[in-house]
C-alpha cells in the first residue's frame, strides 16, 4: 500500500544518536519511516554500509495528547500529565525501500540489551531483563508526567502474582524528546520467566545514552 512520504523542515540531533551503525547490515540503502497523522514520514536513511543517518522532521502532527497517552493512575483522579492537552507523537521506526514505505524490511529498536528488545518485541512474552527500551517522542511544548503507579499482576502461573511499580519522572521539552523506559526490578515466576515488577520512564540525554540500535528483519 503507497503511503504519502511528508517533506517537512528537518532537525539533527545530537552526534551521539543522530549517527550509529547497525551490524551485519547487508540490506543496501534505506529509508526509516514513521507515521503521523499525515502518513508515513522519512525521519532517516540507513547507508549501504550500515551507518544511521537520522534528520527529524521539525513539527510532524499529532490528534494525540499527553492526557490520552498517560491517563492518571492516582486514586484522587488528578491529572498525571500536565498540561493534558499538550500535542504528542510517539515513535515507531520501520526501514523501508521504495517510495514511502512500499517495501518494509524490518523495525528499528533503540535498547540497552537484544534480551530488552526480545522482550519488547514479544509482547511479554519472553522474559524481561533489567536495562531500558528508548523511543524518540515529539511534544508541542513543555509538559511533564510525574506519578507513581502500582498494579498487583496475576503472572498466570498458578496464583503467583506480584505488584508492578511504574515511576514517571519525565520533563519534556517542546520538539523532540528520548524517552528512557528503564527496568530496574525483575519478578521470577515459579518457572523462572522474568516480569518487570518497576520501571522508571524519564527523558534520557541523547549525548550519553548506554543504548544501541537494533534491527529485527520482518
């Protein structure tokens, strides 16, 4: 299916991810594609070499908002995400050929770890492992999410359960945000499979970010 590929006014970010090399890329040039409410949008290229390339589009848009995307988790019903009405675009990244996104390879991910992406990518299914998943995320002006958010998880084993903690300590910036979704505590369920018992979901500085990108072929 031909997508509309949107020009916009491109960005750079930072040296220290707006260039990275994926390994044991074999695939050719490419485009890295995501979707607004436009259609897909070219935030990228993969070289024939590997090398990443990034050029952010400088105001993709969004009917998302931060109150749809981070609804309140506290007992009082105040607002976690202010202000709610703040635009956001969340990220997904696919490598392309063609025009638009005509001829998918695959989907980029940004992790500590391939057991962290593993586990993204299966959906829970695999087991979880302490480290951090990074997504690139556009939001129209200066916000924050600040809670703490617990919720007692069945893990399906019999009555094994546990309670999951999730801390968000994020400050956004207007434009383009890296939000770290980090796991720092694991809950083993009687056959060992690992659950994410707290994660800590902040805004990462791009410059000194432990991550590495990975490619997951379709």
């Amino acid at each position: 299916m031909r997508c509309i590929l949107i020009l916009l006014a491109m960005t750079t970010l930072p040296p220290a991810l707006a260039a990275d090399r994926l390994q044991d890329w074999t695939a050719g040039e490419a485009g890295i594609y995501t979707h607004a409410r436009e259609g897909a949008v070219r935030v990228g290229r993969v070289a024939a070499d590997g090398m990443l390339q990034f050029e952010w589009p400088e105001g993709p848009s969004s009917r998302q908002t931060l109150a749809a995307t981070f609804p309140t988790c506290r007992e009082d019903g105040v607002a976690m995400a202010e202000p709610g009405d703040v635009a956001f675009l969340p990220t997904s990244l696919i490598v392309a050929r063609g025009e638009g996104v005509d001829e998918e390879l695959g989907a980029l991910h940004l992790a500590t770890s391939k057991e962290v992406v593993a586990w993204r990518t299966s959906f829970g299914q695999d087991s979880a492992a302490e480290g951090a998943w990074l997504q690139y995320v556009h939001v129209s002006s200066v916000a924050k999410v600040e809670a703490e958010c617990r919720t007692h998880t069945y893990t399906g084993e019999g009555d094994d359960s546990y309670e999951q903690v999730t801390v968000y300590k994020v400050d956004f910036q207007p434009g383009w945000n890296l939000m770290r979704n980090a796991i720092t505590g694991l809950h083993a369920a009687p056959s060992g499979k690992r659950h994410p018992s707290r994660i800590v979901i902040g805004v990462a500085d791009a410059s000194s970010s432990d991550a590495t990108w990975y490619f997951e072929p379709y």
